[in-house]
C-alpha cells in the first residue's frame, strides 16, 4: 500500500517520490501489518478489499481515500471512509479531534 500512495501521488501531483518529504516522513513512522482475512468480498472492486483488510489488522479508525468503490462504503467494520476534503471538513472545526 505505501506503493500505491507514491505512485498515487507521483501521477496525481506529478512530482517524484523523493520530493515529497511526507513520504519520507510516513514510510519512517507507519507500522505495517498484515492485513486480515475478511470473510468475504466486500467492495465491488476486488482489488480496494486489500485496503479494508489492512485497516482491520491495524484496527484504524479511518481511512482517507479518493477511490469512488471505497468511499461508497462510507464505513467498513466501525471504520470511516472519507475523501480527504471530508476528513480536513470535519476536523477543521473548533472543538474536533481529528483522532475521532
């Protein structure tokens, strides 16, 4: 998955992925797990199911997506998917912590 975020990032931002000092800084920081065995297909792209697996082994709380076949979901076992813009939304609010 860190894979895909820089390549995400390279195509989209059309910058290198050793000028993006946020990768950097993820790739140093970011446990990595194996992701769990779902019982059964979930997203309507097979592909997006490895997302939710990983997040359910890492018992996230969210997960920050601009991919149309998760974000259709809006949650998965107790985890919010949200757009980028949705998650700065409703965490830029006084009184909000983005932890939630």
């Amino acid at each position: 998955m860190l894979d895909e975020l820089t390549e995400t990032l390279r195509r989209k931002f059309g910058v290198a992925p050793r000028d993006i000092p946020f990768l950097k800084a993820y790739r140093e920081r970011a446990e990595l797990v194996a992701p769990a065995k779902l019982e059964q297909p979930v997203c309507r792209d097979p592909d997006d199911d490895m997302v939710l697996a990983t997040a359910v082994a890492a018992k996230a709380h969210c997960i920050l997506s601009g991919d149309e076949d998760l974000l259709v979901l809006k949650s998965f076992a107790g985890i919010m998917i949200l757009s980028p813009r949705a998650f700065v939304d409703a965490t830029d609010r006084p009184g909000n912590d983005a932890r939630t």
